[in-house]
C-alpha cells in the first residue's frame, strides 16, 4: 500500500524516462472514457462525491484522496511533480436554507467526533492508461496518492451540506466540493413488508415482445395480459453509473439497494483509487437498514449464483464483484468479521432466507472462503439447508433457511419446462457429488416459500425480500432471445403468483411490490421469420429474405397451438398454461437483434441444445461467430471489440412497476437512486436528528 | 371490379391448371405472415372487425366479404369451389349484460334503417402468395368475393354486441360472428383543447440517448432533466397492428386517432380486399369528431410532407398512404366530394391550421390533385398562405392559416442550427421556383403559432391539435441517430415552449397535453467509442476496439464544451442553448445501433454533409454498403431482406406521457386505441343515447 512511484522507481523507471518528453505537453485530458479515477475529475477526491444523496442516519464511510500523477497530461511541471500533499484537510458545512449564511466548515474529526486511529494517513500508488492509443503503445500514467478514511459515519439532521477537500497541488492551494443532500425521511411507516423483484437487463421491448409470444390477440386486442401490465404505478428509472452512461449489475444494485452511484463491479461502496478491494469506503444497504431499525427478517432469492452481483449487494460490500467467497463469508456474518481494520457496524445478520444457485462457494475447496464448508458454517448458524425442489418444499421456517440449487447459475425456464433433456448431463448437483441437478425449484416456487419462512419469522416486523430473475441479462448476454423472454415470462408469472399467495395469506395490503430492472440490455422485435424458407435458402443474402417486417411481421406464432398450423414444421414440446407460449418452435418466429454483438450466426430459431454461445475464439485471438451453431442461419457481423464474446448492456431507462402501500411514488421519471429513498420511505427507515 | 376468377378464366388458366393438382392437399393454412385478408381469418369477413371497441355515436362504414378461394389452401373441393355466397346476411344483437338473455339478431338493413341503394351486391377477386415459397414460384392463390357495404352508421347505446355474418361455404352453412364493444362516454368535458404530440417513431431508449447528449450530469445526477421527464402522467401504449405486429405510421395514427386497429398504410378506414383504395370502410376521426360535436377549430403541425400518413390520417380515409393528392383534396374538402358515391357526411371542414412541408402537392403539376394549384384552392376556401418562417410570423388567426416551407420533408434540426450549409442547393423552395428553402421554421415555431391561431378562432369552444416531429422516425430509418436525437430533443424542447406559452396565455389549465409516439424503431445506446481511435485504425477488427462498453463507455462527450477537451479533435459548430448538445462532434461519441439494417458503415460520427443514405444498390439488385459513406467507418452486415435500403420499425410499447385536465387516465399499460377513448372522453365527445 504504500508504494509510491519516483522518478527513481526502478519498476516504473524504463516508463518514466520514456515519458518524460510528454511532461510539457499541455494538458491534454480527455478523460471522458479512460479515467484516472472515477467520480474524480480534481486532483482531489472525496467520497462520498459531490451530488451524493443520504438517507437521514444511514451509515457511510469517508474515504479522502489527493492524486499527484508523476507523467501524463495533468502531471504539470516542477519540483513538485508526483508529490501528492500529505497535508490536506477536509471539512464539512451545513448549507442554510432559504439563502441563509452557510455554517462554518467543521474539520471533519470534530464534525463527526472520530475517534481512534480514524484519518490515519495513507498512501499508494496506482497506473492507468489515459486512451487506447496509449494502451497501444503501452504508455502508463503513474499517480501518486495520499488518502484518508473515516468509518462508518452518519448524517441525521436533513438539508445541504458542502463539504470541502483543501490540498496542494503543483505549489497552488485548490479546493474539491461536495454538495451533499441529507433528504427528509419519511416519519410513518407505510408498507409492513417490501418485495422487491429485480429482472435484470430486463427493458420494456423485451416485456413486449415476452406479451406477443404468451398472450393471445385478436384483430390488435390482447385477450390477456402481462401481469406487469396491471400494477397500480409505473415509472421509468435511469440507470448508468457514477462515471460511465452504461452500467453492470453490480453497481446498479447498489445504486438500488444504498440510494448511491457508483462505479462499474461494485457492491455498497464508492471505488477508492487503492489496491484493496476491501477498503472502498462502504454504505449501508436498505437491508441492512432493515436489520437495524426494524429487526425483522431479510430474505434473498435469485436463479443466478447466490455470490453474483445482485443478490450479492445486498449483504456484502467490496468494489471487486469477483470476490464470491468473501461475498458469502460477509452475507452469513458481517463485514468486520472480513476485514477487522474496517469497522462495519451494520450487516444483514444472515439472511432469513437464501436460495439460489452458486454451490461452488459453498462446498469446501477453491471456490470457499478458506476453502471452509459453507453448508456447514451456514448449519452452524442455525440454517436449514436445501438442495432441491423436493427438500425446498419441506422448509417450514422455524429455521433460517439456505437452499442451494445448482453449481453456478440455475437452470433455465426453458429447459426446466420445455427442453428437459437439457437439464443432463451438467453435472451441476449443489451436493458437488457430479450428479445432474435435475430436480431445481423454479423463481416462482423459490419466492412463494420465501414469502411463508418471512412472514413465519417476521413476528409482527415485517419482512424485506429481494427476488432476482437473473437469467434474463444472462441469456440476452448469450443472445438467447428465447430463453431471455421465458426467464421474464417466469419472473411475471412469479409476481402474478405472489400476488395472490399474499392476498390468500392476508398480507397483500401490507405489502409493497417493486418490480424493476437494474440496466437496460438493447433488444426490439423488428418482424417475423418464415424459418423453413429461411433454413431453405443457399446464400446469406437470400436467408435475409426470410424476414417479414412490417405487414409481412404477421401474427405470433407462439400462440397458436402446432395442430393448427400443420404445415408450420414446428417441433412440438407440450403445450405450456397460460401466460406461456403454447409452443416455441413455429414456422413464423419473431425476428429480433440488437446493434452490439460480436460476430454470429442468426436463424431465428431457438436453440435446442441448451443456452446459445454465440461466438468462439477465432485465429487472430478474437471471437468469430460460433461455426457449430445456427449453421442454417446467416451471419452477422459484429461491432464491438472483438475480445467481447457476448452482448452487452445498452443505456435505456428501464421500466419500475409497483403496487400496495408506497406504489403511488414509484410513479414518473426518476434516477435509480430514487428506488432506495423510495423503499426506505415506504419502511421509514430514515432517522432524523 | 366484377372480374370473376374461374377455371376457364383465361388470365389465370395457367396458374390454376398448374395448382389443381394441390387442390385436394389438407388444409395447410399458414396465414401467420402472408395473409389472405388481415383481419378475416374465416371466409366470412366483418368489417369493423371481431373485438371493435367504437365511442358511442362514433361514425362508422360496414363491409361485409365472402370469399370463396379458387385454389390453393382454403379452397377446399367439389362444385362449388370458388364460387362465394351471393345470399349471405348479416344481423345484429345486444348482448345483454350480467348474464341476461342476449337480444335477436337483427337483419342488418333493419337494425341500422339503411336507405336507398346501401347494401348492393358487389364482386370482385384478388390474388396473392400464401408464403415466400409461392412467391418464388409465382404460385399465385385466386379468391372471388360477393361483398357489401353500408355507410356512415354508428351505435349509440353502450354495451356488447355480437354482429353475425351467415353464409355457404363448400355447402356448408358458416357464421363468423364479431364482437363490438360500445364504450360508456364520458359525460363531462374535462379538457377545454387539445395539443396531442406525437414523435414519430420515439422510443424511451432514445428519450434516454437524447438526454444524456443534451442534459449535464454530475456523478451520476442530472442537472437539468427533459420536458417529457417531468410531465404529471406516464404510461406506455402498444403499438401492433392488426394483422401484423409491426405496424406503420398510416394505422398506427388511424389507432390514435379513430380508436381503431387497421393494416399497414390505412389511413382511417378498414383494409378491403377490392381493387378501390378509396372504398374501404371509414371510421370517424378524433378531428371530425371534434369539429362535428363543439365545432371548434383544428390545427395540424408536422415536420413531414403534410400529406404523410400521420398529418394525413386525421383528415382523410384511404387505405394507400401513397395518394398524396388525394389526401390534401379530402384535408380540404371532405370525402363525400372526393368519391361521392361513398356518402360519409363528417370532415375536418378544413383544419384552420395547416403548418409542414409538401408543396409537391401544392405547386400545380404531376404530384397535386387533378394537377390543380392548391395554394390556390386554399386560398378561395379562405386561407392566409405562407411559404417560410418570416411570413410565419405575421399570421394573425383571422383567416385559417396554410403554410407549407419546402418540398417534400422539412429540413432537419441539426441541419437547421448546425450545419446550415446543408440547406443549399436543396432547390426545394415551397413556391417551387427551384431556390433553396432556407428560412424553414422549425416544430416550436409552427406549433407556437398553431396555437395562437386556435386560440384566437376557438370563441370558447376550445381546439385539437396534433403537432408531430416527423423527422425522429425518418432519420432513424436513415440511421443517422445524431439527426433523430436532434429532432426528439426539438420535440422536447416543443413541449416545453408550449406548456410554458400556454400559461402565458392563460390556457395551461384547460389544455390537455398529451405526447407519445405511434410505433417503436429499433435503437438503443451500448457504449461510447473513441471517434479518433477508430478512424486511426486499418482494419474492421481493430475499428471495433475502438467502442468502449460498460466502464469504458465513459461519460458524456455532448455535454462538455470542446475547449475544455483540447485534444478530442472535434468540430465546434457553435454552442447551443440549453436542452441541446454543446457539441455534436465529440472525440468520445455514443456508439448506438439496432439488429434490424440494410448493409452498412457504422463510424459513430455525425454526417456532416446531411441525413445518411446508408445502403444503395448493389451488383445483385439489392442494398449492400453505401461505398461513398462512412469510409473511414467499418462495415456492419444487415439482416433485413435486401430489398430494404433503410432500417425498419420495431415491436416495443412506445411512452405516454401527459398534462392538464385528463392526464391522470394516462398512466400505465393500454392499447394505442384507447388513447382515442382517452382525448375523446376529456373532450366529451361520446354521444349515448
């Protein structure tokens, strides 16, 4: 950590020397894409940054940096160059309102009352590349860093507030500001208990195109409809990052789940410049919020590894999602546990509730922390442990409960309910015993037995649930359109039958609904497919002829029975009940694409074999269309970098659907940081001075 | 008209000799894609169609058609093949409501008194291709039609009906029965007028792309947010057509507008199967309403050709979009007079406002009716005729007002404000002298002046409005998104004018504001690509490299004022006001695009020498890559037939957004119909009995 790169600096000498020419050029900061530091435009960073806004009580750490960058264009001139000042100071005013005099600035050790070795000085260095020509040419850019972190403070008395970081740098005293918000909590409590859907990638064009295959239409009129269709609010929620307009999941969650912006792969903490992924400064999740104000009981459920980004925000806290182990050695414990030297007072107290995939974290090897046992560590912390739809079915909640379903992610809708054979031969049994986890619970039947273990265990508190449809980012990924739309098809089923089990259980009227996505992933239907015509043709260009669009679009397919359309080709695989397609296979299939992939084959049809890989490694080291899938389609050439093997997310504002108590401020346009106020609003778990 | 297919018809002896052989194949309807006739599954067809929901004294025309295939899958065997039922009948019945007993069905001429020669027998026949494959093999199918029709009806009680068509098919008696709903109208006028926006073709992905290059955002918050983000109501509306799911701008304004699903390129009539585009059957438009029940004025804005379909469906019935002429005679006379033997005793009376492009059908000569001078005709009905925006200006609302500013489509935002210089040379004058029309008002300066004309000719009746950015949809078809963006954010930056114009004038309270878009176009934002990287590189693969997705999509290039990026190599071409990009030509650009293209470039740059042509022909007679565009781009596939030369539309519900008085009826999902029943109810213009 405490590294700092010279002139001197043999590692970095060969480099220096290289650049230092360029220390004269004028400042030539692009800075729009490869950033120094994100959130940091100054030479002096603060976190929480500037626009940050907080829920009256609600724990965050301060994390403080002052960069000296050695070469490059913001290096400047002069003696001073690389020498980042360890003296810097920061301090915090309250904004008055209505034009008032602004209050002192307060040193932040008085302003917070620190105590112990909080603020300890610290430094490191790190390197970056400014662009991609200097990426090329292997031009690093040295940065110098002294750092500050204060844990786990809070603001409680609600308004503006300007913090202030006074460095110097290159001989000048400069000033980095932050404008803080603290928002006035809500003081009545609205909804007793909160389910929060998340579909990740999930954007209107897909909930569109998923109503076209599984509602019947007659001359332009649905005869049914989505269950999404029929909540009580809609809204559209924006979802980029804190230093980029495209998001991950990771980031987005925590922006969702602590009402903050922040940097790609991150969970609950802003990304600090230093090689720590543990010591980014942390915020406190609206789960835990719910532990400590409520005392009731949390539950998370996903069809994605238990570990991933998503369901993994909630309870853990670190700026490298790639941390599973850990994620689940914090989601079980705390943070401090983790990381002693950084004080974390709050945690999720282990989750009433956990069920998703993900066994690898669990079972002891590679994949664990420490390589421990987690089935165990989780049965030691009084858990019962599932591992299949059978077992699942026989949780009563007496316990917390942990059920594991698969290695990795779970199975698809697809192929849990149509394309069944897929299911063998994988290997992927969460008992790590290389059977086939054949017998995996589906998102409807993993939530309805999460609604029963939390309200049994919420004694009269309530309850806070997440529930992820996971698989319809990761199918969109794979440009598996098919399986993409049936994995939102179950989380609308899901919803529909939540409803009702909470209306039949007597809770629907205490419970809020939030249904929403956490970034867009670009999809549309642009017209039907003849696919026998297309599989007949010789040449790409005729294949392209297969394509009806507008008038020549038709009618979906998917809803007309095989039986009726007996010249249609079609495999048949059983009819599904409604809100489903009856089949998934006709002649006439719905066209659709999207404008960033890497090179592919397109044919419009689903793949049986199981989840698309739409492109594999080629001669020159990048992807090239995948040669051993959709042979009978047509290829379409990509356009993105060419080490990108899949689809990627795109920008659009994606939809929020909500119903119960607290629906109605779901309504409109808003950043997706609003959600979280909006849910902690809800629960009021904001506490003012 | 009266031509009968037989077998020993000499046109199509050979096409019928050579299929008599399939003539006894089971039945192999595919009718997904390629259809006999939309909306008439059955050989029995109604129009208005099974599931018709009409507004209560709604006018309306009645079409019946029997149809008897020749050949081919329907046709079925025996002596009366092709040979349709000349003795059909039609009835109508009440479907009493709670279970009661459901009212006789009554004889068509009885049920609405027709008089006079209403219901004469007519026939006629039509061919068509079953599939691609037919089509290919010029397989031509024959249908003959016995068919009638009745004008100008309406349903005056609220309810359900069930309408029955009986005839013989194959010897066998067959009832294709249709399900009519009559609304329950709104018996008090919320709203005073009107301004219904439509962005034509404007999804929320590119809402979200436009206001990331327009709105300055500070760590993930925006500073400043668009019009259309903080309207009081939001909702989204689905857009299908209905025998096909993609629709066109003709039918999905004849939704809007008539609360009436219809196929691609009708405007405000069902789609028949005769030869006559002008006999298929009417439906009442929202403004013939508006003008027959308050008689206040009506206003029509757009920055198309004001003949194009979305102008041209609120005051003319046809099912080919492409008769011009004929639109702007019946915009200014009525239907009645244009085909006087289909009486239909409702128009527009001339819309006292008329502001876009077109003067093709205007200036006297090949593209105006009869060849007349309709600048002329205009001006004996009573018109003051303006050709450019200084002239615009002096209109003062005494007379009706007419102005049309250029040939063909108005000129684009971005090349209005931008790049002015590609107004040159245009030779699109709306006198049509052949000089350039370089003083173009732009939408706010139409839809401005719109307004003061209505206000000023309402005398307290109130007035419609429809005022639609054309250019979204035409220059997402071009693919030149900065173009599309340019025109959104002119829409936005509309809105905003007029709510705060409508305050001004004191009408903000009684004016309901509505803006949406009639059908989705494929678009979406996946990252940012470094301009200047890309066009530096040699080859495709290494061109793509240049796109930075997630993190790397960086921030916004749009915002940020060039000089303080010094070394993005960008084009300065003036800073714009607020709402609207500093620059255009950022070193780091969005890197947008959609699966749905002809061949093409991509290079993510502005076209600076206007709107893009980004496929032209090719040696095998269709679009490949336009050589002569981009070149410093890489090229991208297509996967559309090459017979496309332009993107295409797409399937996503587009968004609803709305003001004032009635605005609370727009929030969440709906049909595009019901936006008719949504204005025609805040304006009362329901009639029960």
């Amino acid at each position: 950590m405490a590294t700092t790169i010279t002139k001197a600096n043999t590692k970095l000498l060969s480099l220096l020397l290289l650049l230092a020419t360029s220390l004269t050029l004028p400042n030539l900061v692009s800075a729009q894409t490869f950033q120094r530091l994100g959130a940091c435009p100054t030479l002096g960073c603060i976190f929480p940054p500037d626009q940050t806004d907080f829920l009256a009580g609600q724990l965050f750490d301060l994390r403080l940096e002052v960069h000296a960058p050695v070469n490059g264009t913001e290096a400047g001139t002069g003696a001073g160059v690389g020498v980042p000042d360890e003296g810097f100071s920061f301090c915090v005013a309250k904004v008055q309102e209505g034009g008032g005099k602004t209050g002192e600035c307060v040193d932040v050790g008085k302003y917070f009352k620190v105590k112990g070795d909080a603020g300890a000085l610290e430094k490191w260095s790190f390197t970056y590349y400014e662009d991609l020509f200097a990426r090329d040419a292997g031009t690093l850019t040295g940065v110098n860093v002294a750092a500050k972190a204060y844990r786990a403070l809070s603001l409680n008395d609600p308004g503006h507030y300007q913090a202030k970081l006074s460095y110097t740098s290159g001989g000048v005293k400069q000033n980095t500001v932050a404008n803080w918000i603290v928002r006035e909590p809500a003081k009545k409590r609205k909804a007793k208990n909160v389910l929060f859907f998340i579909g990740d990638g999930m954007t209107q064009p897909m909930i569109t195109a998923s109503r076209l295959i599984a509602h019947k239409s007659i001359n332009g009129k649905y005869q049914t409809l989505m269950q999404l269709d029929q909540m009580e609010a809609l809204g559209l929620q924006m979802t980029h990052s804190i230093d980029s307009f495209i998001t991950d999941s990771a980031n987005s969650a925590t922006a969702l789940y602590t009402g903050k912006k922040s940097g790609v792969n991150a969970l609950g903490v802003w990304v600090d410049s230093s090689k720590d992924v543990f010591d980014d400064p942390k915020v406190e999740t609206i789960a835990e919020l719910f532990r400590r104000r409520t005392g009731g009981p949390v539950g998370i459920v996903s069809t994605a590894y238990i570990a991933d980004a998503t369901p993994g925000a909630l309870c853990s806290h670190t700026r490298d999602r790639s941390q599973s182990a850990s994620v689940v050695f914090e989601t079980l414990y705390n943070a401090t546990s983790l990381t002693p030297k950084y004080d974390w007072p709050t945690s999720c107290k282990g989750p009433d509730v956990l069920f998703g995939g993900g066994a690898e974290q669990f079972i002891a090897g590679a994949g664990s922390y420490n390589g421990t046992d987690f089935y165990k560590a989780f049965e030691k912390e009084g858990y019962q442990v599932v591992y299949d739809n059978t077992q699942l079915k026989t949780v009563d909640g007496k316990k917390k409960a942990l059920g594991i379903f698969s290695v990795g992610n779970m199975a698809k809708w697809v192929d849990r309910n149509v394309l069944t054979e897929n299911l063998k031969g994988q290997k992927n049994s969460p008992t790590g015993d290389g059977s086939d986890a054949l017998d995996q619970p589906g998102l409807k039947d993993m939530t309805l037995k999460a609604i029963d273990v939390l309200q049994k265990r919420s004694a009269g508190k309530g309850w806070f649930m997440m529930s992820e449809a996971a698989s319809i980012d990761k199918m969109m990924h794979a440009m598996d359109y098919d399986r993409a739309l049936g994995e939102l098809l179950e989380l609308d089923d899901t919803v529909r039958a939540s409803i009702e089990h909470l209306e039949k259980i007597g809770e629907l009227d205490n419970t809020l609904i939030v249904v929403t996505a956490d970034h867009g992933h670009g999809f549309d239907v642009f017209g039907g497919a003849d696919t026998k015509y297309l599989a007949a043709q010789t040449t790409d260009r005729k294949k392209r002829g297969a394509v009806g669009t507008y008038r020549n679009s038709g009618l979906s397919g998917y809803t007309v029975a095989p039986d009726s359309l007996p010249n249609n080709q079609s495999v048949v695989y059983g009819a599904q009940g409604p809100n489903f397609p009856v089949q998934w296979s006709p002649r006439y299939a719905y066209a659709a694409g999207f404008g960033a992939s890497p090179d592919h084959r397109e044919s419009y049809t689903i793949n049986e074999k199981g989840p698309r890989t739409p492109a594999t490694k080629g001669d020159d080291g990048g992807y090239v269309a995948n040669p051993a899938e959709h042979t009978h389609g047509f290829s379409v050439s990509g356009t993105i970098p060419i080490d990108e093997s899949q689809g990627v997310h795109s920008l659009q504002d994606v939809p929020v659907y909500a119903k119960g108590p607290g629906a109605e401020t779901f309504r409109g346009v808003y950043n997706s940081v609003d959600i979280f106020f909006k849910i902690a609003d809800a629960l009021a778990l904001g506490k003012a001075n």
